[in-house]
C-alpha cells in the first residue's frame, strides 16, 4: 500500500514524508490543519509527521476513498493569502471537480510540456550602469535541478526560471499555443468551418489562429488594423500566407464587436461566439455538432481580439497543472510567477490555475496595454465567464498582482535602449525576447530575483513568445536596429 517513505530533510518548516499511490496527492497543511486530495496523474502524496491522527484518518479516507475526500472546510482558498484572500468557492464544488471539469477535454498540443531553463543573474559590482539593465549579467543554464532538488537549492546566487514556451511551435509558441489549446477543439466539435479574429499588424494572435486553423481545415479571416504595409514581414507576413486578411482603417477598429459581428456575417448565416460553444459544450454535449446544420454550409466563430475569451483560459490552467508536478516546481515551494499582460488573458489564467491547485504560487503581472482599472475589470469578467460557461461558483478579489513596469510607455512604442537589452539577453543566454512584450516580463523577473535571494519565493517567468514580432519592430523603428 504505502510504497515509499522518504523525509525531505529541513528545508521543510516540519519533516515531510513521503508515499506513493496511484493518482493520489495528499496536502496536508501546517496550519490550520486541513487536507484534501486531487487526482491529477500523480503518484505522490506528503504528510506531516506531528499531526498523526489527522494523518490516520486521512490515510483511511484515501485508501477507502469513494466518493472522494474533501477539504474539511470545502472552500478553495488560495495558498496567495497576501493578495487573495476573499477567493471561495461554495461547498458544492471541490478543487478536483473543479479541475476534471476544466482538464477533461481534448487539446491542441498532445501534451502540456514545455522546457524550463534557469537564468543567472550577476550583478557587476566595477562597472558604472550603462542602458537598461547594463550593470547586470545573465548565463543560461538549460538543464537545471527540478522537482525535489529545485526544494533543495537554496537561492544564493539569484537567478529565475524561465518557461519556455516561446519554443513550442515555430510560428504558434508561447501564450497563443496555450490559448488555443482548448479553443480549436472547441470549434472543431462545433463544427466550425471558419473563424474570424483581429489584431494590429504584427498581431501574433491573428498569425497563430492562421496557422492553427490552416494544420485543421479551418479558414481563418483575419482582421487587421490599419493600411498594408509595403513589404509584409514577420506575424504580418504569416498571416497573409496562412489567413485570409483584411485591412480595416482604425476608425471602423475602434468599435472591434461591431466590426468582427459584421465580417462575420458577411461570410455565413450562422455566427457563433466561443462563449456560447463553450456553455453549449456544458449544457447541450455533442448535440451542437448540429443535425440542423445544412451539409457544405458554413459556420463561423468569433475569437475576440488576442483570445481574450474564458476558453483561452483552461490552456494556461493545464500549463499551471503540469508546471506543479513532482518532477517540475511541485506544489510546496513558494513561487513568484511574473508574466506580461497585453489583454491579461494569460496573467488571468495562471492566477486560476494556481488558485484551484492550492499552489503557494503568486502571480504578478507587468501591465503593458491598458490601466490596472481594465485589467481588474478583465480579471473579474474572465472569472465570471469561466464560471458561468462551467458552472463554477467562484467569487474572488483579485487573483493576479498588477505593477507598472519599470519604465512605463505607450503600448507598442520602443524607447531607446530596448532594442539593445534584447541583443544583450539574446547573446548571453540564447533567449530572445522582444521589447513589446517579453522584456518587461524579463526585467521583473530579473528585478525579483535579485530580491528573493537567500530563502525567499523561486521566480519563474513565463516567455509568452511572440519574438517574431522583431521583424515588424526592425521595419518600423529602423534607426533602432
Ligand atoms: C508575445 C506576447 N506576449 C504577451 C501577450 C499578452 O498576452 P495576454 O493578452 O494574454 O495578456 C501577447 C499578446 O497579445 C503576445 O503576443
């Protein structure tokens, strides 16, 4: 029954132990003691020693499970008490509910892995400052320690994890390969035959529904912002091959609903929006996949600006899910996740994820493309979308930090030096990143590295992708380059 034992040592604040069963993780915590199991394709579980009748008890629960134990307080409380703690859930739904719902479903990618490298970070103590991050020195190390040793190392020199997502896909990486994870199948089952989105020129969302819908039959009408340029070049250059594009003049832009309700229209009859596939997945399985819909007719489906719908959202949780098992990050260690935020879509997701996990995890957002006013206003609209479409009865306040980036600027604009800090990273670690998106993510976990040193919270960026959008930055501010 119990397979093995093994005490992790006095990193722990008490000595864990270690057993093993099939599909079985046992949580118990310090204070308040309380429990609860997931069934997450894990085969670990952790108790603490001092508290054997809890253990006792517990132990019998799990063996003799059915139905399955819960919390004994039935609330999901995110381990992020400094920013969360009004998140509940009622006691009708448990965490495992709550992932089995999200999880169980078909996927885009075959499997949510991705690469984790670990990113020195040395201060230069000599040299005067010079550009941003110009007293600081970075070194990759791609293959670190993970699951149990990451617990053992103890931060004395600072550095963060970095996801690599941006290396799923040539052309679909990053948060877009996640976004669409659960969104193409989705139209799939629906039998979508088309689908319509919009995004500025060097859109990395518009290229990857392109490119995804091109691998599955589907056509995808892009609508993007603004004149043709004269030579097209990275994402703007995908999405012409892979897409069919239509240039809109920003006036008519502006009011995106409108403009992509009426392309839609214009193209088929039936107009579908993902939220309704998605509640209709619920409440209606299957029987979308509509006798009623006329053979060689088309179906289309709207997928708002950058995936900033609540179907975009169970990708990002099953990243969160396979980042947390025992061979990664595990669920003990506290951790800092630092993302950056057009729509927020992504940041939303993470701060989910590690929500209905019960991860020690705290998700913090650099804001690039709205005020903190609209991305808590995204946050609780993704939330209660997610909730809705699956039932869920979530309330919350607040799941993700929101902080200015260091150096704030107008979405899409570069300021001086950027270009220079991305070469920088490029040359000493291999890792692009770009100046609109991923450099802010980069500084902040730099930044937080340095301040989590000796014993603090592992930072852990997540490379959202996008580094095409370099050729379109290279065309557009050529003195930069
Ligand atoms: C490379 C990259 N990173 C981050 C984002 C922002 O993601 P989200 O809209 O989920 O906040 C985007 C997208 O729009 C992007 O293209």
């Amino acid at each position: 029954m119990v397979t093995n034992t093994h005490c992790f040592g006095n990193h722990l604040p008490q000595p864990y132990f270690h057993f093993q069963r099939e599909n079985d993780i046992l949580l118990i915590d310090i204070v308040p003691f309380h429990f609860h199991t997931l069934s997450l394709q894990t085969s670990s579980f952790y108790f603490s020693r001092a508290n054997k009748q809890i253990l006792k008890h517990a132990m019998k629960s799990i063996f003799q499970r059915k139905p399955p134990i819960l919390s004994p307080r039935h609330e999901f409380h995110s381990q992020c008490s400094s920013i969360n703690p009004q998140v509940v859930c009622n006691s009708s739904s448990t965490r495992e509910e709550f992932m089995i719902k999200i999880l169980d479903r078909r996927w885009t990618l075959t499997n949510p892995d991705t690469k984790v490298h670990q990113i020195k970070v040395s201060t230069l103590q000599t040299q005067p400052t010079s550009g941003l991050l110009g007293n600081v020195t970075f070194s990759n190390n791609s293959n670190p320690s993970l699951g149990e040793n990451l617990m053992e190392w103890n931060n004395d020199q600072s550095s963060f994890y970095i996801v690599r997502d941006d290396l799923l896909h040539p052309l679909v990486n990053g948060n877009k390969a996640r976004k669409l994870d659960a969104l193409l199948p989705l139209v799939e089952d629906h039998l979508g035959t088309d689908v319509v989105t919009c995004g500025g020129c060097q859109s990395a969302h518009a290229a990857a529904v392109a490119v995804s819908c091109a691998e599955r039959g589907i056509n995808a009408h892009l609508l993007l912002r603004g004149e043709q340029p004269q030579i097209l070049t990275g994402y703007n250059l995908i999405s012409m091959l892979y897409g069919n594009v239509t240039y809109v003049p920003r006036s008519l832009y502006a009011n995106r609903q409108k403009m992509l309700t009426s392309h839609a229209h214009s193209i088929s009859t039936t107009v579908v929006c993902l939220d309704d596939l998605l509640e209709a997945s619920f409440t209606n399985h299957k029987s979308t996949k509509s006798n009623s819909q006329p053979l060689n007719s088309k179906k289309m489906v709207i997928i708002n600006e950058g995936a900033g719908d609540a179907i975009a959202l169970p990708g990002v949780i099953r990243l969160v899910e396979y980042l947390s098992r025992d061979y990664v990050f595990g669920k003990n260690q506290r951790m800092k996740i630092v993302v950056d935020a057009g729509t927020g879509t992504t940041a939303v997701g993470l701060g989910i994820g590690a929500l209905c996990l019960g991860l020690p995890w705290e998700v913090t957002a650099v804001m690039l493309a709205d005020t903190i006013e609209g991305y808590k206003k995204k946050e609780e609209h993704l939330i209660s979308e997610l909730c809705r479409c699956f039932g869920l009865p979530i309330m919350h306040k607040g799941l993700v930090h929101w902080v200015q980036r260091q150096h704030p600027r107008k979405f899409g604009n570069v300021l001086k030096g950027e270009i220079e800090a991305c070469q920088k990273m490029a040359k000493e670690t291999g890792v692009l990143v770009d100046p609109i998106y991923t450099l802010a993510a980069w500084e902040l976990a730099s930044q937080l590295s340095q301040q989590e040193k000796k014993g603090g919270a592992k930072v852990v960026m997540l490379h959202t992708g996008g580094t095409l959008g370099m050729f379109g930055l290279a065309q557009r501010y050529k003195s930069y380059f």
